[in-house]
C-alpha cells in the first residue's frame, strides 16, 4: 500500500499472540440474531465482513455449556463436539478472504434464564436472575468452579479445532460469570473468589491461563473487560478499580478488548452518545499499562478519528461492531481512497433491538445485513440490468432514495421526482428533532452516490399527478409517497373504542410539529400509541422550549419500544428531569377545547388533564393517491413501497426501497419461488 495514502497506518498488520492480523480493523464480537439456529446465514454475515476488510471477524457470545443456556436468544454455541461443524461454516467463510476469526466462549452466569435446557442457574453468590423471570440462581461451590473451568478449556480446545484463530476469555457487560465474580454487588463470597479484588479476579485469572495452556500454542487468548460500570462509585470505575484489574492481569491475555458496561452503555445510541470514539476517555490508560495490543469502541465511523487513536496510543486496533454492520466495507473503502462513500452508522440500535426480539439481525443503513445467504444480497454488489428500460421513482424519502440507487446502480435511467422543496422525506424532518441529528446519514449517504451518477435526474418540487406521469412516458413507476399521521386518536389502544374529539380541540401530529408548527400557549398533552422515538422527542422539544407537558401512554413505560435499543430508560429519566407530567397505562377517552379526558388501562377509572392542545402520536394513513390513479393508467410496471405500502420504521422504509430495486424486471413467479433460503433440518441426517 503506498504511503501516500493518509490512512496507511491503519493498514499495518498487528502481531496477536501467535497469529497476525494483516491490519488494525478489528470486528469485535456482536449478535446477529442467527447464531447456532442459521449457521450459514450467519457465516456469510462475518464473511462479508472479511471481505470488506476487517482484520480480524468475531462471532457472538457463544454459549460452552448448557448450563448457559440463552434460549429462545440465538447466539452463538459449543456445547460439545457437535456444535463444530457449524462453527466451521464461519471460520472458513472468513479465512477465504484472508482474515482471522474470533469465537467469544461465554458462560452467562446469572444472566442465562436456561429455559431450553432447565438446568440450574449458576452465579457466585445466591441471587435472582437478571430477567423478568421469577427464578434464582445458586452460589457456585469450588466443584463448580472447578467443572466451569473444565468447561470453558473444553471449549476452547473444540473452538481451535473449528478453525478459530482468537479465542475469547469475556468478562463484560454484566453478562457473564468471569465478570459477575469480579463486581463486589454480585459477589459475596468469603472464600479465595471473594473480597479482595485480587480475589475476585482470581477466576478471571485461572481461565486466561487455562486456554493459554490448552490452545495458546496456535490460537491467540483475548480479554474482553469492561473497565468501567458508569455507575461511579457505586460500580466499577476505570480509574480505580478497572485500572487494577488491568495491573493485575497486565500481559497476561494477548488482547485487551476493553470497552464499558452495561450493554446500554457500550451500545449508546447518538441521541444520548451523539460523539464517535465516547469510549476513549476510559481505556485511554490501558495501553500504558500492558505491552500487548488494545482494541478499543464508540461507534468508531470517522477515519480521522481511528488514525487519531492510533498515533495517540489509545489503541493498537480499531474495534467496531455496529459501524461494521452499517458498512462491512470500511476497511476496503478507506484503504481504496472512497472512505466518502463509507455507509455510516446511525446509533438508532436496530440491529440490537433485533437480537432483544430474537429476529435475524437488520440495519437502517445497510438492508443487506443478515440477508447474505438468505437473499444473497450483497452490499456493494447489485444485479446489472435485464433492459434498457427507464425508470420513475415518485417521492425522495427513504424508501424512494434507496429504490433509485440501487437502480441507478444496476444501470437503468432513473428519474426521481419529490414534491417538496427537500430530499429525504421523514428522514430529513426527523433528523432535526433533539438527538437525532445522525439519522441525516440516511438520506446524505445516498444523495452523495445519485448526484455522482450520470443517469440519474433528480427533481425537487414536483408534485405528480397521473396526467403528468403519463406526460413523462416512462413506463416503469415506484410509488414512494409515504404517509401521514392520524388526527382522530385513532391508534392501536383506541381501535374498539375511538376518541371522541370536539370539532374546537387544538390537535396536532408529528408532521406538524416535524413542519414548523407549535403548539399554541397553554399546556400540551403527548398521547403516543406508537411507542419508540418520536412521541419522547416532541416532548423534549415542547419541553425544552418552555411547554408545560403531559405524556400519557397506555403502556407501562415511556417509549416502551425503546427497551429493545437499549435507551427506555434514559428516555423517560430525561424527561423526569425536563418536569414533564408522565401518565402510564392509560387510553385517551376524549378532548374538548381545554381538556382530555383519559381512562385507565386496567380499570377505565376516568382522569381530566388540562391542556390547550394535544399532540397524536397514534397510527399512519397511507399516501396512495396517485399509486390508485396510476393503477389504470396502463403501465408496464408499478409498484408501491416504503411507508406508502406499510408504515414502519426507516429501517422498514429503505430495506423495501431496495427489494424493489433487486426484483425489478425479475419474473414474478422467480420472486414468489424464492422469498428467501431456509435452513431446514434434514431429517435423513443421522438423528444424533
């Protein structure tokens, strides 16, 4: 690689114990919602990221023992000799393109329900599990510590024979028994695994040492800490305790992965982690203290920002999992000189709340994640085109921007024609609401690719109707008109018995708070029935610009959807601190003028709030106007997408915008064959 390139250092290679890996970009371990339930779509996930230029691709934690049972979760798992197979679908999907893998061996303790296997759930000391479920865990004894190292070497020995080349001790996020053993709250022993920290980390210590013995030969041994439980004195600190650990351990792994726990704070999303690199202020010291090469987090998506760290001795290589899933092709895309056309991550955490639902992972940016093998979707790779035929995309929003650059990609004549003054539809207006500035990507990322490309016209202000579709001749139509929200009240909670809502009531919805419009002086009720983002967002905003507000929610939670992208709980603390009056598990019944009146959820007890107006945040209706006038209007092709077609989230809208795209002139009896592979069960397989 020439050294003109400003990148270069990033591309040194990095010697990790007894392998190297041939640069600094490093896909640490991160869930796909796949796991041992879809081994092969899951080994073409970390495939492509070898192909994309990752150094080094990890797996997911993978369960050693069925005592660490993560069902109905599907994650990663080496029971016994069985699993290796499947594991070796992943480490030769990565060695084909000249890359390392890394399997992260985790016992859950605590944090495993073992509702699968009914096994009994181990922890240092007796507790409850960390789920809802009604269920505790019992104190290990020293013949349990004992089987558990047995286990963990176990795994180890069967993770090199599937062809792993970095196997991973894991002490972090709260998740598993090594860091459980450390954290003084969670363990209470009195015996040589308890009190001291030197104590506490004696089992961290032992398993380090038993996979150097049982695999350290050919197979690297990582450490994954987490140095800090940001919950200050009350936790793990960087700074006291977390530095300890490393002074303790020091040379002992051949990798630091250091990051912080808990998940949601590792996983921040922008909205309250808005900065790349936010985790270096705590492993900032590490690579002071130990000789052997660091690997660090933040959603790292600036170049500028890894080189930093590299020339300032934060890290030796550059840690990414979410960045890696937006764009599996960072590393190629710097290394090439494109790194403006770097697909970067959003921190929206949809692809964590996929792993949280137990569905195969997405992600807003790339539609391709987790549809390698299934679809066999590539995402710098598209189809070429089948005709000459041109192509009319009607509505620049997220579905519509993705619709025509995968057809302007595959080569057809793309005209996109948008009704208002700006691109990017929902994106663009949603992206200017408090912490949501990032989500502009969305729509950045793509316009920078169709302004670079030759056929492609792209129009604002055009408003069509059929007479003038039919004006421009083009005989191929995508429909991505989007939608609006409902002024009714009419929402999930409110099917059976609809509000009733006085002609004289002030109501708004998002699409006028999103357009410019306020509220009116007076109070301010928020009545959200949809249950993710946008309804907190408003609120903060009304909030923030001196609105006195109410929330009010039929669910137990503000922004209950939220649990899945690790953010319900600083949603609701934040507005607490804002002061704003939170009403839970109660259905909107009806509004007057200066007046809701509000049922609750179990009883139907009736409340009045004041307020001078009220802002629904309930269901959608569909655009679909001009899509019905052109359904007559004789076309070779038309097609309805992205919100205009179903309301969901952004994900929903661009994963839609590029199917279409994909099945565009593919016979409709091929599409409706081959929805997607399924791994099935051969049940001519030996039964065993």
């Amino acid at each position: 690689m020439s050294d003109a390139n400003p990148y270069a250092l990033l591309f040194e290679p990095v010697r990790i114990g007894p392998v190297t890996a041939r640069n600094r970009f490093y896909q640490v371990p991160h869930c796909t919602g796949l796991g041992h339930v879809r081994p092969r779509a899951d080994a073409a996930v970390r495939g492509m990221k070898a192909e994309g230029g990752w150094a080094v691709v990890s797996n997911q934690e993978t369960e050693i023992h069925p005592t660490s049972d993560l069902s109905p979760y599907a994650e990663g798992r080496l029971w016994d000799e069985r699993d290796i197979p499947a594991l070796r679908l992943m480490t030769d999907a990565v060695h084909a393109h000249g890359a390392l893998a890394a399997i992260q061996l985790a016992h859950n303790g605590n944090h495993a329900q073992n509702l699968l296997t009914r096994a009994p759930v181990l922890a240092p000391s007796e507790m409850s599990i960390d789920t809802s479920q009604p269920k505790q865990a019992q104190a290990m004894d020293k013949a349990d510590i004992r089987e558990f190292r047995r286990w963990h070497r176990d795994a180890a020995l069967r993770a090199r024979d599937a062809g792993f080349d970095i196997i991973y001790v894991y002490a972090g996020h709260n998740m598993t028994l090594a860091h459980h053993f450390m954290l003084p709250h969670m363990n209470q022993r009195s015996d040589e695994y308890g009190g001291s920290l030197e104590n506490r980390v004696r089992l961290t210590r032992e398993l380090l040492e038993d996979t150097h013995e049982a695999v350290g030969d050919s197979c690297a041994v990582a450490f994954r800490f987490a140095i800090d439980e940001m919950m200050g004195a009350d936790g793990m600190q960087a700074a006291e305790e977390g530095r300890a650990v490393v002074e303790l351990l020091s040379d002992l792994p051949d990798l630091w992965d250091v990051n912080v726990a808990n998940w949601s704070n590792d996983s921040a999303t922008t909205r309250f982690q808005p900065e790349d690199g936010y985790q270096n202020a705590f492993l900032s010291h590490v690579k002071q203290i130990t000789r052997k090469p660091v690997v660090g987090v933040g959603r790292l998506t600036s170049p500028d920002m890894m080189l930093s760290m590299v020339k300032k001795g934060i890290v030796d290589l550059i840690g990414a999992a979410r960045p890696s899933i937006a764009d599996p092709f960072i590393p190629k895309k710097i290394e090439e000189g494109r790194a403006d056309e770097i697909r970067e991550c959003i921190g929206c955490n949809i692809c964590v709340s996929s792993d949280n639902l137990g569905i195969p992972i997405r992600c807003t940016q790339n539609p391709t994640m987790g549809e390698e093998w299934r679809r066999g979707w590539h995402p710098e790779i598209i189809a070429p085109r089948r005709s000459e035929a041109e192509t009319l995309v009607i509505g620049g929003g997220p579905a519509g921007l993705e619709c025509a650059m995968q057809l302007a990609r595959r080569g057809y004549q793309v005209t996109l024609a948008e009704a208002s003054s700006e691109l990017g539809g929902r994106v663009a207006k949603e992206s200017r609401l408090p912490g949501l500035a990032a989500w502009s990507r969305v729509a950045d990322y793509r316009l920078n690719d169709l302004k670079q490309r030759g056929n492609v016209r792209l129009f604002t202000d055009s408003r069509l109707d059929g007479e003038q579709v039919a004006e421009l001749g083009i005989e191929h139509v995508f429909v991505a008109t989007g939608c609006h929200w409902r002024k009714d009240g009419i929402g999930r909670s409110t099917q059976r018995h609809p509000p009733m809502i006085a002609s004289n009531a002030k109501v708004l919805t998002p699409n006028d708070i999103m357009n410019g419009t306020l509220p009116p002086e007076g109070p301010v009720m928020i009545y959200d029935d949809d249950h993710i983002y946008l309804a907190g967002v408003i609120t903060e905003k009304l909030a923030t610009a001196g609105y006195q507000v109410a929330f009010v929610t039929p669910e137990s939670l503000v922004s209950a959807y939220a649990v899945n992208t690790l953010e319900q709980s600083r949603i609701q603390a934040r507005l607490i601190e804002l002061g704003v009056d939170i009403r839970c598990n109660q259905v909107l019944t009806a509004l007057q003028s200066d007046v809701a009146c509000i049922g609750c959820a179990f009883t139907g007890r009736q409340t009045d709030i004041p307020c001078a107006s009220m802002v629904l945040v309930t269901e959608r209706r569909r655009e679909t106007a001009l899509y019905d006038t052109l359904k007559g209007a004789g076309l070779k092709s038309l097609e309805l997408i992205g919100d205009a077609a179903s309301p969901g989230l952004i994900v929903d809208a661009v994963f839609a915008g590029h199917r279409a795209a994909r099945d565009f002139e593919r016979p409709k009896a091929e599409a409706d064959k081959d929805w997607f592979r399924r791994e099935i069960i051969d049940l001519a397989e030996d039964a065993s």
